[in-house]
C-alpha cells in the first residue's frame, strides 16, 4: 500500500511538471504573438485553487491530473468582443498559430534538455559495460572474449553505460545489421586500446522487449562481480524468512547437494514451487537444516517457478569498472543537447517499428507503468528522477506531434495544409479528422491500459 501511494504521489509530481512545462511552451509563445490567454489550467475537472493574474489569465490547478490546456480568446468557440477580436487565435496568421501550437512539444524538448543538465551537474555514478562472454547462437557470438571488453560503441553511436548500450540496441531493432565496437579493458589506458568492431547479423534477431533487454537478446555476457553463499537480504514474508532464514546466513547445502554457486542454487528453487526443501546454512558458527516451500508464481514466459525471496552479497565493483557522470556548469549543457537528440532519436525510431511490426504493442505503456516507472526512480534518488523526467518529456513531446487531429501534429497538419493551398482546411473535414483522430487515440490508450494490467 505505501508503494502505491509513493508510486501515485510521484506520478503525480512527474506528469505536473511535465504538462506545466508543455502547456508553458503554447502559454508564452501565443502571449508573444498578441493572444489573450483567458486560462491555465494544469488537470481538467473543479478546481482546486485557482487564482487570476494581472495579466487577466485565470491560473487553475484542477482535480484530474492527467492532462491540462491552455485556453486562448477564439472566435470559433465563444463570441469575441469587437475591441478584443484582434487577440482572438483564430486571427492571428498561419506561421503565428503555427508557432504557438508546436510551442508545447517544443517546450517538452527544452525541458527534457535542462532536466537532463541538471541530472549531469549532480553526477550520475554508472558502470562501464564490461562483457566477460557472449551467449553461443547469438547475434553477438562473434564477438572474442578472451578477456573482460568494454562496448566502446553501439552503430557508430558512442555508449558509456549500459543503459546507453541498451537504448542504441533498442533503436536497431529490426535491421539487418548492426556494429559493435569493443576493447579489451587492461588496454584502454594506453595508447594502443586493441579497438575492434564487429558487424553483428541481426535479420533473424527476435525477441520480446517486455520480456528481455536488448542486451541479453544480441547475446552479450554482462560482467558480474562475484556473488557469495551470504545472504544481503530476506524478505519477511517470503518462503526462506517464514522458514526462519535470516540475512547474514552462509548457504551451505539445498537438499543435501552442496552450494556451489548461486544460479545453480536459484534453478534448484525454480524447479520446487510449492514442494519442500532442504536448506542448510551456517549461522555464528552453525550448521542449521531448515525446511523451506518456495512460494509459486508465474515467470515472463508465462511458466510457473518457485520462489523463496532471498538475495546473495556480491563482492563489490573493481574501481576501474566505476563510472561517474558528472561533467561541469558549461559543460553539461552540450552533453544534455546530445543525450536528448539521442532519446529522440530512439524514440522515434521505436514508434517507425510499431508501424512496421517490428516491435509488438505489447510495449506500449500507458498511466500504470508511467507511475510505477515514477515511483521506482524517485526512490532511487533526484537524479535517477530527473532522467525518467527527461525520457517522458521527450516521448510527450514527440507523441503530442503524431499527425493526429486531436493532438497538437494533427493541428500542425491542418496549417501546413493551409500554407500550402492558402486556404483553411475546411471545417467539417476538420471535425471529422477530430472525430477519427479521437477514436484512434482512445484505441491507443487503451491498448496502453490493458498492457498495464497485464503487467500487475
């Protein structure tokens, strides 16, 4: 239950500053433009605050928090005073009303940007991706691994982390081919790094993104410290906490066999849903035997696998795997530029393949997963959270630009139509491009929505 609500309070913090920032961007480029701006409205629904500025505008924070407007003096909607008909949008010129509509998703962008600035001052600690194997059969078999690699880059494109790693991968997914280049890491403080690239086979490259990441589906062996037989955590409600294990024991033996490593111990509680067994630890110097019943649930392949809710300690990283992002106040600001061009990049390459069929809209997510991807970077910390802010600026940004009359592209559409015929796109053909757009946005939503359930 205090997931929930940390998951909700933080959504609901994040979709604030998220349509505050967009509906700015319109706010401030039609006050520019000479529009009087009669609301600003963050949520849709009764107010709960609201207050009128000098300027005249109503400022309204509302009940409903999924969305909010901007509401501009229009003939078309409400009877216009003749002193005041020169502020109306609709008699403002095409590249005026332009400019004040694609304002919104611009300003999605620029946020994205600063929120990005501020997470690289702060300092961002990652790790290098160090592969140590590649999976036999993969994509990336080819790649030789005598010694643990670094991924120098992913397409041309340069990745420091594996989360940048795995959002280029996630752009190349269904091409044909796709380059990797690798280093050996003894050797990349010399002079002579060893660099080689390899051009991967990616045409039968298929997998689930719900299920997998990128990174394991082309087959890379991610480097893993060592993990040790001492448990680092038990839940209290699991299997092995009911049973009395506790965090500091030493795994020595399940079912008589002794410990040897900690996948072969997991595959064993896999294999035992709701059947008893033996698990011996030592404690202060002990030898206990304790009964266990792992608990039952489904896994991402829809199979059925025990589970006891323990967690093993893992030696720490080796310093030279250590990253920290952190770069300086004028320094940060291209770095931003660079990292957002980068998500935009991705993300609309991402939403070319659901078009194609390249990627399933299983992935699509819609309000659920959004609040819980909230939640989980807050309760990492501000920096992790400013990241997730900048992903969902830019994906809003870039969504509220699809050629959808409902959404500010759809708008854009009709005015480029004009530019180009110099005449307005008649109304009824805009009321029924608003009525398909309508239909066609409510279709994707809701295919958003039972993703999200399907996912509890």
């Amino acid at each position: 239950m205090i997931d929930f609500f940390w998951n909700l309070g933080s959504f609901i913090v994040a979709l604030g500053i998220l349509i505050a920032a967009h509906e700015y961007g319109h706010f401030w480029v039609a006050r520019k433009c000479g529009v009087k701006v009669e609301r600003f409205s963050i949520g849709f629904g009764k107010a709960i605050w609201r207050r009128t500025g000098k300027d005249g505008t109503e400022y309204v924070l509302a009940m409903i928090p999924l969305g909010g407007y901007v509401k501009m003096l229009d003939e078309r909607v409400d009877d216009v005073p003749e002193a005041l008909k020169e502020q109306a949008f609709n008699r403002k010129n095409v590249w005026q009303r332009i400019a004040i509509v694609s304002a919104g998703p611009i300003a999605n962008f620029i946020f994205a940007i600063f929120a990005l600035y501020a997470m690289y001052l702060i300092g961002v600690p990652a790790i290098k991706p160090i592969i140590d194997s590649t999976i036999a059969g993969s994509p990336a078999a080819q790649i030789i691994v005598k010694e643990p690699q670094q991924v120098l880059s992913v397409g041309g494109q340069k990745v420091r982390n594996w989360e940048e790693v795995n959002l280029a991968l996630a752009g190349h997914i269904g091409d044909e081919q796709v380059t990797i280049s690798v280093a050996p890491l003894s050797r990349l403080e010399g002079t002579n790094t060893g660099e080689q690239e390899y051009t991967l086979d990616t045409r039968d490259w298929k997998f689930d993104l719900e299920k997998e990441l990128p990174i394991t589906a082309i087959g890379l062996g991610m480097y893993r410290p060592q993990i040790l037989p001492t448990l680092a955590l038990v839940s209290e409600d699991g299997a092995a906490g009911l049973a009395g294990i506790k965090v500091g024991d030493i795994l020595v033996a399940i079912d008589g066999e002794r410990y040897t490593e900690w996948q072969r111990f997991v595959k064993t509680i896999q294999q035992s849903a709701n059947k008893s067994v033996d698990i011996t630890v030592r404690r202060d110097g002990e030898q206990l035997t304790l009964k266990v019943t792992p608990k039952s649930r489904e896994n991402a392949a829809g199979q059925i696998e025990g589970v006891i809710g323990v967690a093993p300690t893992a030696e720490p990283w080796p310093e030279n795997m250590k990253l920290q992002l952190e770069y300086g106040f004028l320094e940060s600001f291209p770095v931003a530029v660079d990292k957002t061009w980068q998500l935009v990049s991705v993300s609309i390459k991402m939403i070319g393949k659901l078009f194609t069929g390249d990627i399933s809209v299983k992935n699509l997510s819609g309000p659920i997963s959004i609040a819980q991807g909230a939640g989980n970077s807050a309760n990492v910390g501000l920096v992790y959270f400013l990241g997730f802010l900048a992903l969902i600026s830019v994906n809003l940004g870039i969504i509220n630009l699809l050629p959808l009359p409902v959404l500010d592209g759809g708008h854009l559409l009709y005015y480029f139509v004009e530019v180009i015929t110099g005449r307005p796109v008649p109304e009824k053909v805009q009321e029924i491009g608003f009525r398909v757009g309508a239909a066609l946005l409510l279709m994707l939503m809701s295919v958003a929505l039972f993703n999200d359930f399907s996912r509890l």
